[in-house]
C-alpha cells in the first residue's frame, strides 16, 4: 500500500495552481478560496511528515545501514539483519574487510514494492561512490552498485533477510564481491 503522501508533489502543485488562478480570477470569493487551499497545501505537507508508509521505512533503513557501512560498525549493521540469516552477517564482515566506503558513497535510488500479506519488501538500490580496496593497494575506485535487497518486518522493524548483487547495467546476477 502506498500513501497519497508518499510523494506529495503532484498534490501541492495542482493546490498551488488553483490557488492562483483562484486569486488572479477576480471572483469576489477567489481570495477566500485561495486562503482554504493555501490552509489545504499546510495541511498536505504536515500530513506527509506526519505519516510514514512501510516503503519510506525500508528505505530509511537502507540509509541507516550504509551510514553503518561507513562507519565500519558490525554492531550496528547486525541489529538490522534478521536473526534467521546469519550467513549475511558473515558476509557483511568480509566486505567490511574487502574496501573502505568514502564520504561521497550514496544510494542514488530506491524502489519498494512491500507484500503486507507476507509482511515482506524488496527494495532495488542503486549506489554509487568511492571506495578503497583494502587489500590491493588501497586503489580508490568509483564504483557504481545495483542489489535487489529483501526486508521483512519482525518485531516491529524491519530486518534485512537477504540481497544479491545485480549488474548495474544490464541487471543480471553478479557474485556479491567480483570486481565488476
């Protein structure tokens, strides 16, 4: 399910629209109707802060979870993996192991498609950035990124149960650490 707030542009502009053409039209009541749909994109924008759909919620733990990346923190990249997946914290210890993450490593994009029947999500994540091979020299390459990560909720959260690394070309399977 997504919500009307989950991009809420497309609402605000065509408020802001009429808006105007209220007031430019000259109609005795057009400024009054003006103030309303004034009143109506406030309410809109609050609305859309105030509410969170699951698809923003996987999506901020995406961030969380480069943030983590980055920092180097096991801890932290192991509180969001599901307890019925630990050969991903095995593998998030050998790519913490493989390359170190810059600042300018960003998620470019993010697509959710969540199944509330199965309580599960899969989020598609394009990244791209820096990063330093820790075992060859310490190379700095750009790197751009494609996985297919699956989120399900338990208690509460959501927590990764597992990803593969796609072509960010062509998006084919690729092993999650060739050096594509």
């Amino acid at each position: 399910m997504t919500y009307i707030t989950d991009n809420p542009l497309p609402l605000l502009i065509l408020i802001a629209a009429v808006a105007v053409v209220s007031f430019l039209s000259g109609v005795p009541r057009g400024k009054s109707f003006t103030a309303v749909l004034l009143l109506a994109g406030i309410g809109v924008y609050f609305l859309e802060q105030y509410l969170v759909s699951p698809a923003e919620e996987v999506e901020h733990e995406l961030h969380v979870m480069l943030d983590h990346f980055k920092a180097e923190d096991l801890n932290g990249i192991t509180s969001q993996i599901s307890a019925d997946s630990p050969a991903l914290v095995e593998r998030a210890e050998e790519g913490l192991d493989l390359v170190d993450l810059s600042d300018t490593f960003h998620i470019k994009s993010v697509n959710v498609t969540v199944d509330e029947a199965e309580g599960e999500a899969v989020a598609m994540v394009r990244a791209n950035g820096n990063l330093t091979l820790t075992h060859h020299g310490g190379a700095t390459h750009r790197v751009p990124n494609y996985w297919q990560t699956v989120w399900k909720r338990e208690d509460d959260a959501w927590k990764l149960v597992r990803f593969t690394r796609l072509n960010p070309v062509n998006g084919t399977k690729m092993d999650t650490f060739s050096a594509q």
